[in-house]
C-alpha cells in the first residue's frame, strides 16, 4: 500500500468549472510526482465566495466533496478558498488532513521572514481574513492588509492588470509597511507566483501551491505515520445513531 | 410608529420545538412590558448542535428567519446558541440587529467583575468556544472554562442534576480558578440564574436572559436612531444581481 | 415593586449645570417610558475633566451621589466622562450596577463591526483612554483615535465646528483607518449621532446614549433578578467598622 | 548644584506614622551614601489600603506631598503603596520622577528570570494589580498571584507569621506554577528580602527595596541630565490658570 | 535539474556522532523517495545542548554545515535541536530553506488541534522554548510543558523508561491540560511517533519526523519555484567585503 | 567590603577599541562616584554588529569577558549592544547581575510615558529588535521604529549628520506616531541625550547612559543584598563536570 500514489483532493468551493483548469496547470506545475491530483467544483451555487453567505451556500456540497475523499480512501484534502471556510466542519466529519489555503500561507509565511502582508481584491474581505490571522496567532507577525480593488469575477476577466495590481500592492506593502513577506489572499490571485518572486525579490506565496505542497506533506504523514488532526474534542465527529451523517452520501 | 411594541424573534437554531415554551417562559420572566416576543424553531434539522457540522445544518433555515424577521420590520433577532453560530452570514444578510448569546454574555460579563468562568456542557465544545472568547478580545478576563459533562439531551431529561451540576462547577470556578463571575455556557442551562446568584453570591449570566436584555437594548436603539451593525465592508450584502438572496425566500 | 418605574442617575462629575439640561434632552429622546431619569452635577469643582487631576477632584462628591443613588434604591448610575472615572471606586462601594461610558461603548462597538475609532478631542485624552482600550481587551478592535483639537469649552462654545470636525476625523478613520464604528470619546461630543449615522452610514456611538441604553439594561435586570457587578474580591465594599463609609453621607 | 546630596521622598500614602520607621530603617540599609530619605504619612486618612475607595481617601494629601517635594526640588518622590495609586495623576502634576512600587518591582522581575509570582495578602487585592500587570505589559512573565491570607494590620501584628506565610507562598510559586522570580506584593511585606533569597535561592523582591533604588536611578538621571516622564500628552500639568493647582499648596 | 533528487542536510549540532544512525533511521523511515538526506554531526563540541552557553559553542561548526550545504548546492538544511539554535543566523547567510524543529512542529501542531502540549526533559529547558512558542504567536495555543524530568544523556541510555516518562506526561496534559495535541520538545524524544499516535489517540509530534517534512516541502517548493526565507531586511547576507565570510570555509 | 568601591565592566563586544573612548566619557559623566568603571572590547572580530553573525563571532569572548568580570568580582556587567547580543548565555555563566541595554531601555521607557519609539539606522535592525520588544511584553508601548538610514561606520564619520538625522526622526516619531519617550536604538546613537531632551521636549534615552544607571542599580543590589538574576531553571550554569567551561578561562 505504501507504494501507490498519494492522492489528494482539492475542492473548488463554488458552482462553476471554470477555475478548475487553471488551479489544476498550477498544481501539476509544483506537485510531487507521486502524487495523484483530482480538481472539483459545486454542481451549483456561487461562482465566487466574496460573501460570507456564499460560503454558507458552498459548504454543503463541500462537505460532500471532503466526505467522499476519506471513503474514497484520500490521503488529505484542501478547500480552495483563502476564507478556510469550513475548515472546522470537514475536520470534524473526517479523519483525512483538511488544509486551509490561509492557514497554511499563513504559518509558512510566520517562517520566512519577520512580518508579512495580505494582497486582497476588496476591504470587504478583510474583517474575516484578520480574525482569521488573529485564531492563528499572527497579528504581530502581519504587516498590513493591501486591497487591489478587485472583485473575483474581475481577477478572472483581466488576469494581466491583476498581476500589475498585485505587483504594485506587494511593492507598497515592502517599502511602506515593512513587510518581508507576501501571501496573495485569493486562490484566483494565482500563478504569478515565481515571476512575482523574481521581480519583488521577497518570498510571495500563491496560496494554490501553499496549500497544495502542505496537503502533500500532510498526506504523506498521515499515509506513513496515521498523524492528522486531533479527534479528540473539538473535531469529534457526530455519532452515526444521530442520524445526520447520511446527508453527506 | 414610535408607539407600537418593539418586536424581536428569538431563533432556536434546531429541528424541534421542545426548547420553545421554556425559553418563551424564561423570556417573559424578564422582558420589558413594550416588546413582543416571538420565538421559533426550525422545520427540520438537529434537536441540539453540539457538532458544528449540526450547526452547518442548521443554518441555512435559521439565515431564513433571520431574513424573514428584517422583511417583517422586527426590530432585532437573536440565533439562540451559545457557539454563536451564524453571526457573520446573519449580519452581513440583513439590517436588524442580531444578537449572539455567547458574545453578548461575555462582554456583560466583563464589565461585573476581574474574571469570568464558562460552564460548559463537554470538553468537545471548548475548542469553538475558546476561539470565540479570543475573538471577543476576552482571554485575559476568562478565568476557566469548568465541564459538567451533560450532553444537551441528558440536560434536557435531569434538570435538578442538570442544576446541582452547575452550582458545583461555578462553586469550584470561584474557589479555584478567580472567577467572579459566572456565564453559563449553553442556551438549555437556562431558568436558574436568580437561584445560583442567590446561592453563589457572585454574577451568573443566563444566556437565554442576557442575550434577549441586549436584543431588547438594540432593538430599541435601532428603532429609535436606526443604529446597528455596520454595513460598510465586513457585513456588506450580497448584491441582488448575484441571483443567491432568493434562496432566503 | 416591580410596577414602579425603573430610576437612573446620570452624574456629570462636573462643578456646573451648564451640561445638565443638554444630557438630559439626549437622554429624554432615547430613554425608555418606563424609567426616570436624575441628572446631577457636583457643586464645585473643575468644568471638564481632561486632566486626571480633575477626575480626581471629581471624585469624591461623585462617588456621594453614587452611594446616595444606592441608599435611595436607585437601580442603576452612570459616571458622564469617558474616563470611566472612578468605575472601580463605585463599584467597591455600592450593589447597584455602575455604568462608564467608555466601556459601555467599547463593548457595544465590538459587535457592531470588526473596527472602531475614537474621535477625542485632544492627544492628551488617548493614554489612559487607550489603556482603557487595552483593560477592555479591545485593542485588535481599535482602527485608531483620531484627534479633532478640540478642548472641551470650545465644543460647548463652538457646536457647529465641532460636529464637522467630527464628521471630518470619523470620514478619515473610516477611508484610511479601516473603521468600520466610529465612538464619539467625550460625553460632550454628543447629540449628533443619528446625524452622523445617516452622513457617515456606519454605526455611531455617543456616548451618553450607549451608557444610558446599557444602565437601562442593567438597571432592569438588577431589579428583576438582583444581576450587578460581583461583590466578591475586587469590589468588595470596605467594612462598616473602619468608619471610613461616614465621608460618603 | 551637582554636588549637593539627591533628595528624595517616599509618602506613606496612609493616615498613620506606625510604618515610617520600619520603612525608613529598610531603605537606610539599601541607600546610596549621597541621598538624603524623607519618609513622610498622611495626616489623616486610613491606616491601610486594601480598599480602593482608601486609595481615593488617601490620593489628595498624598499629591500634596509629591506637589511639595517637587517644589522643594526633591530630586524624585516614590508613592508607597503597591496598588501604584494615583501614579497618573502625580505624574500629570510635576516633572520630577514619581516611582510606584509595583511598576518598578515588575520590570525588574522581568530582566532577572522567565517569571514571577507575586505575593499577596488577600483575593481582594488580585484584581486591580493583574490589571496592573496587564497595563505593565508583562501578562506573560506572571506565574501566578499566591495568597497569604492576611489583612495589613494582621501583616504588622504577627510578622514572624507573615515571614513565614510568604516563604511558604512563595515556595508553592517556585515549585508548582513555575515561578523563578518572587516580588512581595505589599510595601508591608517588606524586611524579608535577604532572608527569603537566601532560604527561596531564587530572587525575592521587596517594593520597598526596590522602589527606592529604582528612585534613587531616577533622581539621579533626573539631576544629571534632566530625564523625567514625557511631559507631552499623557502628563500634560494643567494650566495655572484653571485655578485647581492651588489645592495642592 | 529538475529531475536530480532533491538533497537536504540534517545538522544534529552535538561534537558527537551517537545520534545519527538513529536520526539517519527516523528519517529514513518517512522521507520520499525522491530526496536525499545526508546527516552530519559536529568535530567537537558538548554531546548535548541543554544549556544556551553549548548551543553557542555548537554554533559556529553547525553554520559551517549549512553555508557548506548552500555552496554544494543542497535544497535545505535543518538544524536539528529543539532550542531552534541559529535559525536567525543561519538563514541570514544563506539562501537555501533552513529549517528548525520546534517552529516546524508548533505550526504544523496549530493546525492539527486547539491546544498544544510540549514534553521536555527538564525545567530548565522551559523558558527558552516558552520564548520560541511566544515568538512564533502561539501562546494561545500552548495548553501546557510537561517535564519528564530526563536529561539528554540519561533519555540515550534508558530509552524504554523515556517511551514510558513521554507517555505518562502526554496523557496528563491531554486528560488534566486540555491538550489536543502533543508535541516532542527534543530531538532526542524520538522514534516513538507512530506508537504514541495509537496509544494516546491524539496527534503527536516527532521533532525530526516534522522538521523533516518541511524541509521537504521547502526544499521541493525552493527548487521548483525558488521560495525560500526573506533576504530582505531580517536575513540579509553580511556583505563579502567585510571579511568575515571567510570564517565559514 | 561594603566600603569599597562598586566595579562594573562594560564590554563593547567588538573586534576595536575606537568606541571605547567615547563610552567611557559618556559614562563618566553620568556614573556615580562611588562606582568604577572598565570598559573593555574585543581582540579580534567585526567592528560592529549589524549582522546577526557577527553577534554570534563576537559572543565568545564576550562571555569570557563577563565570566572574568564574574571571577574578578565586579559587581555588575554591560553587554554594549541593542541587540542584547548573548544576554541568555552570559546570565547562565554567571552570577553578577549582567545587563542588556535594549531591555534596560525599554523598560524604563515603559515608565516614562504610554509610547515610545525606537530610532534605528538600517531596516535590517528591526526583526530582531521588535522581536526583543515582544519578548519585554512591550509590543502595546511601541508607537514605531523609525530608520535614519545610516550603518555604524557611518555614524562614526558623521557625528553631526547623524545627531540632525536622530532629531528629525526622533520630532517625526512624536508628531506623527504617537511617541510620548524616544529610545536611541544603538549604543553608537550616543552622547546626544541631554541635547536631545532639551531640543524635543520628550524624553529620550541614550542606552549607554540607560544601561549604565540600570547597571548601578544591580550592582549596588547584588553587594548590599545577594540580589542577582534567578540561577533557577533558565539561568542555571552548566556543569564543571562536562568540561566545557575551562574555554572561557
């Protein structure tokens, strides 16, 4: 068993397919090659989660999605959407490791340099982002929050002044807020990642390929060693007799 | 206008309407003479959410009553469970004041004394319950959290044990842990508070009561200058265009 | 008992009436039918309290009609500077609830978004006014203090200006902070707040109307189920026999 | 000028002469040879402050002597009381250096190991100095708050039970909440130090000690070189013209 | 280039070679097939680092591993002792991903769980790894140190007992701490990863298992796309023309 | 022996005596005349420390310096650099109180007003420095770092270029960030102090003459009463039997 391939789901939390090429060309770009890659998305619902009932919307399915990954006998999965929405639901249901883009930007950046920034498409997005920076410890590590003015359905539209926005956003937040580090806030303010990296000459991180590497290095403990999350207390999943376990079928 | 009752729906967030006149009950003990309580349960779902894929279930019909109360000009609602689940999407969804239990305590808590313990039913809720304290900015007030080890179900069937439990907890939160006062951590270890203030002469905060003393307060403010949570970023809507709110309907 | 109306003090721990009847009209526009408003003022003493030399000359005739309130059954009191002047002085002497405005308002604003600014009038006001910030828990909740340059004579002499500066410093905190609620810092920057909702369209907290609304709140539930700050340790009241308590007659 | 012996004045913020001598013998075995110790009480006033309206009672004479001891050109002035009572106030008032016990006591634990406890008479005192703890900084170098179970004027009529009270808290520190540092939480636990050093083999410190030597640093900078508190903001004196600063003579 | 295997040096920073074949054989046991690892120990130097004066002297010929391995052209480096001793020097010399065992393991742990435990061996170990959880942001998120009281040299010579000591610790701070997840404070408290996971049921976390891990990630995510640590501001290289290189060849 | 003079070594960790001079005139000016003073520096090693590595090629003999300081019976010993380079080493070698001038100064900055801010030369200071304040708990007392842009050898060649660069950063600091205190953040931002004061009307902190007094206070302490750092847990020595301390001889 040691020897099949690693196989990790990333789930597309929104109603369309029209991410899923794209993330896809991200991760075989930067996967292990014995790793086993499978992209999906909602059969319906929004196609961008800006709001945080969007989320709401795309979590069931998602849940689904993450449910069928450890029947199916995954070895992790990821849920792709800078928010980490539903990171504590799917942890609860399954044994599989979950990964949260944020979360895993997040304490790779802690490692890379002394503060970072966040490069978001609108200030809308920054309430939960910065709680979600204060759960996991990093408010002295965060530099600053830089906004683009971008909506998502714009980022996919005009990909070039995206990456123009980002580069000059990333810029700011060097020489004026003191960042060593940058994590793009969005899995659509993705595969610029090396160019920024060469241009900036700080450490840029694409939450596509964050997440990706760490589900891949979380897959392979879990497969080798059975560690992942804690089933103790807060991720202990509801009983079968309750009932409700079925609606993930 | 000014003269009719103020109007706030209390949302028991579960498939059941076996928590309604106890809560209905616990409400008119304290409510003010001009609000109109209404409390409501949902169609189906989870009779307690003590797992947050529960909580998940239980959302989508409970965003619906918060939506519906806003339509019908109540004046504030609260989502009655001490997670405080469903806050951010309730927020962002309507204009009305929405109150969560578990926020509200704490900071009522905050201002009555140095240190405040939570008395929980299992060791599973703390997890969620811890992050909402740090989110509230209250780690340095939270003295302990003290575990009874009742599920919501037993708290239901063996109230008097249910209340012995309790009053021992607190009792050891005060001796040893420095709490000066008291939060009940679940809306169904309701109806003792004037019993263990009595009995503990030190605060204990009822969430069924505090939560509807601070809906009442907002409800009241809302009305009066049309005060509530801001709509600018973090609670923005969802535009109409994006075709989502009608699933509220 | 429970019938007769609800009754507050409002104490201006100010050596002038001059403020009396204007605090009195906010409070007669938002206040609840069922309860009585008492505002007093000191009868001698500094006209404003920017310096904490004043509030400590304040002190004591406040913590009189404190302890007055208390002896004639008063249900709640509220000290009118946003100091929070003598809060733990108050409560270690008395068992009805003791309001500060700035804690009232700071909690208040914690859950009407992710962050709030203080409008002050002078650099002078932030230290302790911050260190009230960091003792409520709340600094990861302050966007900034924005500073007017305002003395508190000149609000009272010049109210036109003072409400533009305002609206000026609190549009500043919301584009270029991230001020999501604005509090207005001074119980004498008040009067505007459903102007400034409307103009600003985010939440606006004055101050005299939050800590009155709260003192309602509290004063009720004191009454119906006996809830004030905890008496034991921090606010234990210092014994009879000391004949220290005599000075407060 | 340079020449002249440095002045300084420790007020014993209480209405009793029983501690001058105790504290004026401790500070006569730890003082530099070229400063001169004026220890003085309060003409009136209670004998401790355990209470926080004591502190009150007890902060007009108190500032009296510090406004005295500035107009005198003493070269610094230490309030003696480990509640750091009326600090801010004094501080606003003069320009010379105004220590307080606990301040001093708390930096200084902090360089001498990872942390500290701090020794109390009573569960009363705990609240107002975790605060203080808190304003200081230091919430993570606090071990714990041990309790003795001893009033003041308990403190004075058994000492040999009080020494032997604070060795066996202060060992419980050491042993079971990781303490590697002791400060004694009371200027009349106070004569032990070298005793408990050397039985404890850990640093014990004594407010008296170490307040006067952080005044006796203080004063000195102050005469050399003209270091003080920041005068700007926070400390800012009120003006003459007010009319206030005269209660002081 | 791509395809070569990628190489990552373990630096075990001890003038001994006693711990590499069990280190080589830790590693072996989980590392991918695709990389290399090489482990290297001192010439000379304690045979442990208990104490901060030895990870100083084990200092300067660890830095010469890693500026050697960054000349040969290896994909990271870990230092591999629990103090996370040179981290900051380590990466401002090179360029190559340098990894340490307790940031590696207290990031991954934050992720798996609420709350955190860490085994040591002894107190004194305690206040620097405290400093390095507080460092790392993760002071919310530490439910406790648990000391087994072992020094290094005894753990090498009385592995059974060490399995034993590590399990009692771990089992208290997950039944008495609220621990959800346990991690190994020495690189030496190692090889009993897989056996503690199923004994214990929570996560557990073998400091050379999990800086392993990431340094594979790093070291796939440098070679692939050049992310690595900041050099920018904190890490910046010592300039040539200083001459002090040189001491590093 | 309580007659003779107190003896307190400042260590310029650096490979030249051309600080030396300076230190010591600074020094002398502000010393106590019972107080001895022996500046020393390195015989080989970088002539500043900007670089993290170069701490780490000058900490050896700096350790032996303060081990001789310890056998020679110096009362006190100063590491001069704000890095706080060997702080944790050099306290568990020995004995004799042994200060940090960034500790030392930030600490008493905390004592003279609400914020302070810390002028540094080059950016590259800042991750450990501000690392440094989080580990003083002094991270809610930081208004801002502001860079002048000058390396240490610069500052040697232009004295007056780099007192008007101080002054103006320094005005910028209190104008612009909120800074009450201002702390010169280099043992080389020397000699400025009185100037400085009187020029910007703040306090501002020289950490040669900081650390000195702070340096006084522990030797006078550690004669008159044993008081030192805790040899408990942190600090404690390693042992003469592991033969690693015959390198300082």
């Amino acid at each position: 068993m040691v020897n099949r391939m690693l196989r990790i789901l990333w789930v597309n939390p929104l109603g369309t397919d029209m991410y899923d090429e794209g993330i896809t060309k991200i991760i075989n770009e930067v996967k292990r090659s014995d790793v086993e890659v499978k992209v999906v998305h909602l059969s319906r619902g929004p196609i961008h989660v800006e709001y945080h009932y969007y989320e709401h919307l795309s979590l069931h399915e998602t849940l689904k999605w993450i449910w069928w990954a450890d029947k199916k006998k995954f070895d992790a999965a990821v849920i792709g959407c800078f928010y980490d929405l539903g990171l504590r639901e799917a942890r609860e249901l399954v044994s599989i490791p979950v990964i949260g883009p944020a979360e895993a930007c997040m304490y790779v950046a802690a490692t890379l340099g002394h503060k970072f920034s966040i490069i978001v498409g609108r200030r809308k997005w920054i309430p939960k982002m910065e709680s979600n920076v204060y759960q996991c410890g990093l408010e002295k590590k965060l530099a600053s929050f830089r906004v683009i003015d971008f909506t998502v359905p714009r980022m996919i539209k005009e990909p070039e002044k995206l990456k123009e926005a980002i580069y000059n956003a990333a810029r700011k937040a060097v020489d004026e807020d003191g960042a060593e580090v940058i994590v793009l806030g969005c899995t659509i303010e993705s595969g610029f990642m090396k160019y920024l990296i060469q241009e900036l000459q700080v450490p840029v991180l694409d939450p596509v390929v964050i997440a990706w590497k760490c589900a891949e290095m979380m897959a392979d403990l879990y497969r080798k060693i059975g560690l992942t999350h804690s089933k103790l207390f807060g991720y202990e999943t509801p009983p079968e007799r309750d009932g409700f376990l079925g609606a993930l079928e």
